[in-house]
C-alpha cells in the first residue's frame, strides 16, 4: 500500500478562459472542478496507474466534506481527520492562446494541536499495512515548520520508505530528518539550496547537495524531465531524464503527475532508472489535460520510447 498526505487538502478549480485580461469580465470555454493538493492529486494519478493507494490529510466544513466525497466518488480509497475550520478553494486560469496560467491559492485552515495528534495517530495506524508514505503539498497555517520532519522520523523507525515534496523551512526541516527521497521543483531547490542554477552543471550539484543536506536520494523536477540523484545497486549514480517539449494544455500539477509516475514504479520494483523514464513520462502525458493528476495509462506507455536517460559521471568516477 502507498499512502498520499495531504495536511492542505484543496478543491481545485481549473478554468480554461482565452485571452484572459485582469479587470475584465470572461467566460470560461472549459472548467473541471476536483479534490486537490498536491497529496491528493498523487493519489490520483497512482490510481489511474493501478496502484493500491490512500489518502489522508485534513479535512473541514462543507468544503471537507465535498473533498471527501468527490474522492469516493472517484474510487479513491481516503481516511480524513474531519477538522474544525474549513478547506480551502483554489482556482486555476489557463489562458489556451498563450499558455499562461495564474493560480490563486487559498491560505488553508489553521489546525488545532489536538488535530494535528489525531492526525499523527491515525497515519502511524495507517503506516502498518503500508510500503511508501508521500508527503506532499504545504503546511496548514501556524502548523511547525518541522511537523514532516517529526512524522518522517517516526515513519522511519517503522521501516517504511518516506518520500517528500514541499517547499520553503517545512523542505529543510524534512531533508535533516533524512527521508529516503526528496522531489522538489527547480525554484524550490535553489531556495533549498540557497542559490540559483544557471545551467545544467548547476542542476547536477544540486541534487548531489541535497543528499549531502540529509536526504538519501533527491530528484529535481524540470520543465523537460528530471535531474537524479538516486541508489542503484546500492550505490549512488546520477541521472539526467528529458523529453523533448510538447504543446501543454495545462502544465498545473505535472510535478505530481510525475512524482505518481516514480513511486508507481519504485512500488513494482523497477530499476531506478526505468522509476525516472516511467515519471517523466507521467508528467509529460498529464500537461495535455485541464486538471491535475489525470493521465492515460495507454498515451503514458507510447510516451516511455520518446525519453532519453543518461546516465551521468560522479565526481568520484569522473576523477
């Protein structure tokens, strides 16, 4: 079993509105409306994938209630603690004749020290019937930045691989608390790292510096693929992962799309290698559909021979 957390659960509105102007009145030529976050948007995509998962989180109010039931709806297994404050709306707005999108997301709710115990107890309930643990998306307001850091500590000594994608101190605090793979997006690991990359040189130091930070792999999201860091045969090899661009509809959850991908195939055993060429070709595959992680397993598959992998040189081989 894998388990998604999602602590920031979301309705997601993704409106498709052409030529779109600030201060003006539009209307949309395609909407969907879905549970998101990015823990829940995993969930779907290794669903759609034929992977056992479920979904956790938090979840409040009227807007709790449809997450949970759009989830159900969606055959999704999920397990929520119910909160006192409500979820929050987030809204989507793809302009089609540029490809511009512009994201409005809600702050969230701010969850109580008794929520955050019921939550942890219930994970560590979960965690007993489970192989893989993703946490993925941001905090809850006035939630410690180093709560992932305390529960991949905890997952840890039950011998479960814990995987984390988040950003800013909740990023940092997680790396020292040594998870077994990290998955941040470029901008999210310059901040990580504290510096900005100016070409692909830049990208390879980078993952290799958040493994050094704590972390036992680490993979770096690119507009194109990916950069890795990652053990093969228990050893640790470099990777560099692309795709040539294709038109997007919507490039709005790619990151979890592609993160699905890895772990779908991490949990079937594959090579990390093959784990790598299989996410970057979920991410490629769901940037053609308004919504985020939705993918077809079929188009997923036609995708896998237009990937390069190559395997790149250490420092230590290069020496």
């Amino acid at each position: 079993m894998i388990i998604t957390v999602t602590l920031n659960a979301a309705i997601d509105k993704s409106l498709s509105v052409p030529n779109f102007r600030l201060g003006r009145r539009h209307r949309t030529v395609e909407q969907t409306t879905l549970p998101g976050g990015k823990g829940v948007n995993v969930a779907r995509t290794l669903k759609t994938l034929g992977q056992p998962v479920i979904a956790t989180g938090f979840a409040g109010g009227a807007t709790g209630t449809r997450i949970v039931e759009a989830l159900t709806d969606e055959s999704i297994l999920n397990d929520f603690v119910r909160i006192r404050e409500e979820s929050r709306t987030n809204t989507a707005v793809l302009d089609p004749t540029n490809s511009e999108t512009t994201e409005i997301n809600e702050r969230g709710p701010a969850v109580s020290g008794r929520e955050l115990e019921l939550f942890r107890d219930k994970l560590l309930y979960l965690a007993r019937g489970a192989a893989i643990v993703i946490f993925a998306g941001s905090l809850p307001r006035d939630v410690d930045a180093d709560f992932y850091a305390d529960l991949i500590k905890d997952l840890r000594k039950l011998g479960i691989v814990v995987v984390i994608d988040t950003d800013g101190d909740p990023l940092r605090h997680a790396v020292r608390a040594e998870p077994h793979v990290v998955s941040p997006n470029v901008l999210e690991a310059e901040e990580l790292v504290g510096h900005e990359f100016n070409d692909d040189e830049d990208r390879i130091i980078a993952v290799r510096e958040m493994v050094s930070l704590g972390a036992q792999e680490a993979i770096m999201t690119t507009p194109d693929g990916c950069f890795g860091s990652v053990l093969d045969d228990g050893e640790s090899a470099l990777y560099r992962v692309c795709i040539e661009p294709r038109e997007a509809v919507a490039a709005v959850g790619a990151g979890d799309a592609f993160l699905a991908g890895y772990v779908a195939a991490r949990y079937g055993g594959k090579p990390p290698a093959e784990c790598l060429r299989y996410g970057v070709a979920c991410g490629a595959e769901s940037v053609h559909r308004l919504g985020a992680g939705l993918v077809d397993p079929n188009k997923v598959d036609r995708l896998l021979g237009d990937i390069e992998v190559q395997r790149l040189a250490t420092p230590a081989e290069v020496s």
